[in-house]
C-alpha cells in the first residue's frame, strides 16, 4: 500500500509503551507455523486510546497539522455480538 496504510485480520496486542521514548509497539503473534510474527512500531506518541488487544486492524495517517506532525489512525471492527 504506498499510501502508507496497513491492514490486516489478525489479532494484535499492545506489547510495550515506552513513555520516555514516546513509542508504541503492537504486535500480532504467529497464528500458524506458517506464519509471520508481525510487529507495527509508532514513535513520537504523544496519546493513545486503544484496548490492550484489537481484533483485526485498519491503521491509516491523516494530513500532517501546521506543526509538522500527523496523525495515525488505528481502527479495530467491533466485537461480534453473540445471542
């Protein structure tokens, strides 16, 4: 995607917060023997409001504001709803 947006259907966790580095790492896990454990890094994280653990994932980045800086956009679809 040269847009610069990442997705995926996979199950990912936030793994570590680092304030004093202001970083944010997620990572999805190897669902398979096949598979690639995948880890999505984020720096200069100002906030963050997200659950410890995002079923699927849709992140996109917004314009860059006056200041220089942009915005990242983390989505998660929401939960199924069992009857």
């Amino acid at each position: 995607m040269g847009d610069g947006a990442f997705s995926s259907d996979r199950i990912f966790q936030v793994w570590t917060y680092t304030v004093g580095h202001a970083s944010l790492l997620l990572r999805s896990p190897k669902e398979t023997a096949g598979d690639r454990r995948i880890e999505l890094l984020f720096l200069d994280v100002a906030g963050l409001q997200l659950p410890t653990t995002l079923r699927g994932l849709n992140v996109s980045m917004s314009p860059v504001r006056g200041n220089g800086s942009g915005a990242i956009h983390c989505r998660t679809p929401p939960p199924a709803i069992r009857l």
